[in-house]
C-alpha cells in the first residue's frame, strides 16, 4: 500500500515548484492535497496574486478526486456537464477543467496531487509536475 504524503515531503514539493517558477519568472501558487482532496501544504510565490492560492486549490482537489489532470476534465464537461455539477454538490471545492492539476501516484495508487496556478496552463502544469516528482517518491 502506498504510503499518505507527509507534511514534509509537501512542504518540500510546493518548493520546488516554486524554485521552478521563480527560474522562469513565474508567479504562482502551489497546492498539495492528500488523496482524499484536503490540504498538505499551500504555498503562495512572491507576487502571485492571493486567489491563485484558492484556485491552486481546486485544481489539486480536482486532480485527486477524479484521479487524473484538471485539465481533462474539459473534454468529460463538454460531453456530460452534469458530473461535474453533481461531482461539485458532493466535494469540499468546485470541480475545475482549468489545466494545472496533477495527481501523485505511488505504486499505482493515487495518493494525491498538486495544483499551480498563476501562469498558462501549461507553465502550471510544468511547475505541478516538477513538483509530483518530488511525491512520487515514498
């Protein structure tokens, strides 16, 4: 069984994700979600703006709840919008189909995820990734 991602470890992702960002010139923030979708660790980057902190959020929340990318979430909406309505009646947190939500897997389990947000979709989705490279690890 794979093991939950300690605070540490999150504390450690959410970093690199933020080194990663500031090398770029990037201003975002980062979130760290257990599988279950709550908070490890949030972490706003100098000059993000302070909603990117919420929305980091959501897309990490997303990414655990349906145990894959945010962002793939664009093609189930369009098909059957009415999970995602139903999804968000039953979550802590809106459901989003913004790119930028990565989930953790361990041992083939979905232990987590991050979220960016603050840049494109695919600069967030580069910085989660940076940092799920740090989760993927027990």
């Amino acid at each position: 069984m794979a093991e939950d991602i300690g605070h540490e470890q999150a504390r450690d992702a959410v970093a690199v994700a933020l080194a990663h960002a500031a090398a770029t010139g990037l201003r975002v923030s980062v979130a760290v979600v257990d599988a279950g979708g709550w908070d490890v660790a949030v972490g706003r980057g100098d000059g993000a703006p302070g909603f990117t902190a919420g929305i980091a959020r959501a897309k990490a929340g997303t990414a655990a709840a349906f145990r894959r990318p945010s962002g793939e979430l664009a093609a189930l909406r369009e098909v059957r919008p009415e999970v995602l309505e139903l999804a968000g009646e039953q979550l802590a947190f809106r459901p989003t189909t913004l790119s930028g939500g990565v989930p953790v897997v361990r041992d083939g389990a979905v232990v987590g995820a991050v979220g960016v947000a603050g840049a494109t979709p695919e600069q967030d989705v580069e910085c989660a990734e940076a940092a799920c490279a740090v989760l993927a690890r027990p």
